[in-house]
C-alpha cells in the first residue's frame, strides 16, 4: 500500500464511514509499514484542524461526518500537499508580501461592480434607475439585496419583489452597505471551494458596524472608506489560510489553547502577520491607500509605534482597534484570535474616552448589532446565517 492510500483509509475511518475490511486494510498496514505510524499520526492532527480548529471561524463543524464528507476531506488534504508552509519563512519586507499575494491565484480580482456601484452611490445624480441597472447585472447581489428588503428588519407588510422597491424603501446608505459587504463576502466565497467561513465575516460585519458608532462618537465622518477598511481589516487571514491552511489552522488553535493574540503569536512563530498580508492584499486590488495603510497597523493602539500617517488614517485606526476590541468582547463571531481583549490606556486617554462614554459606545454597539442581523443575511444560507 502506499502513503496516499493508506492516508485516504485513515480519513474514511476518522469520517466513521470505512468498512469493516478497509478498518482491517488498516490496521495492517498500521502493523507492517515503517512509515504508517507517522502517517496515522499526521492525517489525525490534520483531521482534527479541519474538524474542530475550524469550528471557530465556520459556526458549525467544518465537515460534517458523513460519507460525502469524505470526499470533501480527501480534496482538502490534496490542496493542502500542494501548499508550501509558510512558517519559519522569514518575511520583512513588503515585496515579499506582494510575492506572496501573487501566489494566491484563487484569490479572486475585486468585482468591478463594487467599484461601480460605490461611484454611482456617491454621485448626486445618482438615481434609483442608475443603481438598478448596475445591480441588475449581478444575480447574487441582487438576491442579496431582496433577501434583506424582505427581512425582519425591515418588517413590511408584503413581500418585495423588485429591486426599485428595495432600493426606494432602503435608502442608498443602506443599499451601499449592503452592496459592498455581499460584494466582499459573495466574491471572497468563490476564492475557495472548501471553507465556509460564516463566524468569521460575522465578526467582520460586527467590526465594520461597530467602527461606524465609534467614528460617530468620536466625531469622525462615517463613510464607504471607513465601512469597508473594517470590514476587510482582517482579511490577510483568508490570505494565510489560502496559503497554508494547515500552518496557519495551527496559529489560531495555539490562540485557542494559549489565549494568546493571533498577531503576537504569528509573529512568534514567524508566520505572516495578518496585518502586512491584509495591506498586501489591499494594494494588490489597488483599493486607494488609506484603506490598506489602516489595515496595515489595525492592532497598533500607541500612535507613536506607527509610522507618520495622515491623521484621517489615524482615526480609521483608532475606530477599528477599538471597535474589534469590544466585538470580540462581545462574542460576536470569531476571528480566530482568542485573546481575552483588553483596551489599552493609553488609547483611551489620548481619545479622551472616560468610562461614562465608553460605557455609551458599547450600548450604541448593542443596538447596531440587534439591527445588524439582517446584514448577515447576506451570509450565503447553506451556511446557517443567523
Ligand atoms: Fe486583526
Ligand atoms: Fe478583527
């Protein structure tokens, strides 16, 4: 028997759907071959990322043990032996995080209809015509785009049908939000045939709704830039685990076992730091540069650590850092980074926010997450969306 094969029959009996002889096939095999033993042990570890590990970012068991399931595991472990690891690989500067982004061939380009549709959102002679003809040419938007006009959010009477009675209920903000968290969410679901990453846009929706309220508090203009820098402020994550998805499976479970931060303990390890893939994968779709500049240094709260920025960038910053902060106080999906948050001082004081105004930032939270499920409608169905 060979090492693949032997690995196919370790996976069918870890999905509880091999057969008597194929158990005994094993065992075997177990007994006789020098090199069995290693296998068994490193198909078992593997397994048991996909399994559990994954668990954190996907809401549900990653893959459920059945015999299709199998399958699906079998085409994972084949993915994963064309990756390369990407721990130890010693990466400093930023033309080795372009490297790396120019390798992530499934990473798909950023739909240009995103793009349209925030120029025509943004245009004062915008009208509800315009944005339905754009919309028109994107099927999963549009659904998207109803599915929310006839949630419970919006409680209507009767059932909307068409997108020009979606749009002239929602409003354009609305319809901006909408459009720009299904564009990321839709196409980045297409970067791979495998993951179903439902907890972790959770947690990326609850960021980007969450920095709005604090830019409002603080008196920062809330717009597009803002919005969508939050939501994909974590989105060099998806980059790593494109990449090596087992390397970087075992970074988030060591923060599970730790509680020890992701970006300390990537660092540690010397795996790419989110933060540079996410800035990387930023300019790779050529997003204007606050964008990825705030992504860049999104756990920095000493704005002396940072590099001179513009001051715009600045309080992008502030917001997101304090807006992941009490997300994930809130337990509000999972980025896979399971440090118990604390707010730095310092931050606080040079933001001047005393307890009575936090204590107001995080009841404002509260009430846009309530009013954020129907977003997360958006999240595709077989997924479980909340
Ligand atoms: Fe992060
Ligand atoms: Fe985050």
């Amino acid at each position: 028997m060979n090492k693949q094969k032997f690995q196919e029959l370790t996976i069918a009996i870890l999905s509880d759907s091999a057969s008597e002889e194929e158990n005994s096939i094993h065992s075997q095999a177990l007994q006789n071959e020098d090199w069995a033993q290693d296998v068994y042990e490193d198909t078992c570890h593997t397994h048991n990322l996909l399994t559990q590990t994954f668990r954190t970012l996907s809401d549900q068991p990653a893959i459920a043990p059945t015999n299709t399931s199998k399958e699906q595991m079998v085409k994972l472990f084949e993915m994963m032996d064309k990756q390369s690891p990407l721990r130890g690989s010693a990466i400093a500067d930023k033309e080795t995080y372009a490297d790396l982004v120019s390798k992530l061939d499934k990473l798909p380009t950023l739909p240009i209809i995103l793009d349209a549709i925030s120029k025509a959102l943004n245009d004062e002679h915008a009208n509800v015509i315009k944005i339905e003809e754009l919309l028109n040419g994107d099927q999963s938007l549009t659904s998207s785009v109803l599915r929310l006009a006839n949630s419970a959010r919006y409680g209507l009477p009767h059932k909307v049908f068409s997108l020009h009675q979606a749009i002239s209920l929602m409003g354009f903000d609305e319809v901006q939000q909408i459009v720009v968290t299904a564009s990321v969410i839709s196409f980045m679901d297409k970067a791979n045939d495998f993951f179903s990453l439902n907890n972790f846009w959770r947690h990326s929706i609850g960021v980007a709704n969450a920095t709005c309220v604090v830019a409002n508090e603080l008196g920062v203009s809330d717009d597009y830039i803002l919005y969508t820098t939050a939501l994909l402020h974590d989105i060099g994550k998806l980059g790593n685990l494109l990449l090596d998805t087992k390397g970087y499976l075992q970074i988030i479970q060591q923060s599970l076992d730790t509680k020890l931060p992701l970006h300390q303990l990537e660092i540690e390890e010397v795996f790419p730091e989110h933060t540079r893939m996410g800035e990387a994968i930023c300019e790779h779709w050529g997003l204007p540069k606050m964008i990825s500049q705030a992504i860049r240094y999104h756990h920095e709260p000493d704005i002396n650590k940072r590099p001179p920025l513009p001051e715009e960038v600045n309080h992008t910053i502030d917001c997101i850092y304090l807006a992941d902060i009490l997300i994930r106080q809130n337990h509000f999906g999972h980025s896979g980074n399971a440090e118990e948050p604390e707010i730095d001082e310092g931050l606080l004081k040079r933001l001047d926010i005393h307890t009575i105004r936090l204590e107001q930032i995080k009841a404002d939270i509260n009430d846009s997450l309530n009013q954020v499920h129907g977003l997360l409608d958006i999240l595709p169905e077989e997924y479980g969306a909340a």
